[in-house]
C-alpha cells in the first residue's frame, strides 16, 4: 500500500510539473515582448519583400502594445521612406520623439527634414531652370524674328536708288549700312529705327535734281582733247558755293566745235 502511494504521488507530482510547465510556456508565448518580437520580425521580411504596406501594419501592431517603442517608430519612418512618402515619415517620427523622446528618434527626425527641404531646394530650382529655359527660347525666337525684320528694313534701304547722290552723300549711305550691320550683330534692333529714318532723308535728298544754280566756267583745258576739263564754280540761288554735286547734275550740248560755241 505504501508503494502504491509513492508511485501515486510521484505520478501527480510529475503532472503537476508538466502543467506548470506547459502554462508558463503559454504565458511566455503570450507576452508583449514575444508579440512585439514577431510583429518586428515580420516586419522586416515585409520590408525585405518590399511590400511595405505590410511592413507599417506589422509597426502599427507593435505601437499598439507599445507605444514608446523607438525600433517601430524608425521602421515606419523607413518603410514610408521607401516608398517616397516622406511627409508621412515625419509625420510619424513627430508621434516618436513626443512619446519616447529618444534621441535617435529625434536625429531621424532632422534628417527626413533636412531631406524634405533639399527636395523642395531642387524642385525649385528645376522649376527656376525650366523657366529660364522657356524664357531663353522665346528670347531666341524674338530675336530671330527681329533679326528677320532688321535685315529686310537693310536690303529695303540698300535697294534705294537716289539717282542724284553726290560723292560724299554715297559715303554716309555706306557708314548707315555699316551702322546697321553692327546694330543688328548686337542686337540693339530698338536703333534701326532712328538709322533708317536719317537714310531716309538723306536718300529722299539725293533724288531731287537740284535746278536753279548758278554755274560759271572759270578755266577749260583742251591740252588733252578730245578730253576736255571745266573747272566750274557754282553758286545756288543764295550765292552760296555748292559742294554736293554729283557727275549727273551736269551735261554739255554738242554743237559746232569749229567756232567755239560748243558749250
């Protein structure tokens, strides 16, 4: 009776053992910390598949048995990060640094910032360089178009034909084109304007035949006839001396050479 006791009680005892022992497994297994270690877990092979909607609920779970946790706050940071979702990265290290405090939180924080600023930097200066662009080609397509205009308003100019220029007046048609060919190298398309104008006059003034002048024959020379030179003085009607005569103002009538009366 003793022995059957003995084996009785030994077989209770270890039952009891087996219990315990099988309800502080459960316990373990059933512990924040055990959950918080799987759900992190998980979340890194999420993130490591790329699927990081799964990642952020894994770090969502993880926040709700442990709200202080800095480790799901970083994760959920990185897994918005990945998928170029920084404002909601800050968003989040924002709830971390006022829940936990920790400074790694916080350094995390500066940084997704410093980042967002960079971007906004760039963008705007892409923006900037875009504009600059456009700005630059419509310049250039004004200017052709300018150009265009400018060397038409030349060629118009150049095609004049005032058929009484004098010598010196030739002269200046030839500095306004010169002039202008400089002005439309440089630009300055706002001057032609002002160019054209005084070609303008001055060609209307050399395509008047000018009439009514008083013209004296001061010396002839027939040393080398049948070339004849006249040296002339001529006075307008004011008895002023002209200076801008031009060969065509002049002609000399043929008659009887043989008296004299040639002129």
């Amino acid at each position: 009776m003793d022995t059957k006791k003995k084996i009785m009680t030994a077989v209770i005892a270890a039952e009891a053992v087996i219990i315990a022992g099988v309800a502080a497994f459960l316990l373990y297994s059933n512990s924040d910390a055990v959950k918080i270690n799987r759900r992190m877990e998980r979340a890194q092979q999420y993130r490591l598949a790329e699927d990081h909607a799964q990642a952020l609920a894994c770090y969502e779970a993880v926040l709700g048995i442990d709200p202080q946790n800095a480790q799901a706050y970083l994760g959920m940071a990185e897994a918005y990060a990945a998928e170029n979702d920084l404002t909601n990265a800050v968003r989040i290290l924002e709830q971390g640094v006022e829940r936990n405090g920790s400074g790694e939180v916080a350094q995390a924080l500066e940084a997704y910032q410093a980042e967002i600023e960079r971007q906004a930097q760039a963008q705007q200066k892409a923006v900037e360089a875009e504009a600059a662009a456009a700005q630059a080609a419509a310049d250039a397509s004004r200017m052709d178009s300018e150009e265009q205009e400018a060397r038409a308003l030349l060629e118009e100019l150049r095609n004049q034909n005032p058929g009484y220029a004098t010598e010196e007046q030739k002269k200046r048609f030839d500095e306004y084109a010169a002039n202008m060919e400089a002005l439309i190298a440089d630009g300055g398309f706002d001057q032609l304007q002002a160019v054209a104008d005084e070609w303008r006059q001055l060609a209307a003034e050399a395509s008047v035949k000018k009439t009514g002048y008083d013209v004296t024959i001061m010396q002839y020379d027939i040393t080398e006839y049948p070339t004849i030179r006249l040296y002339l003085d001529v006075r307008d009607a004011g008895g002023g001396a002209v200076k801008e005569l031009a060969p065509n103002m002049f002609y000399i009538s043929e008659r009887d050479a043989g008296t004299g009366d040639f002129l």
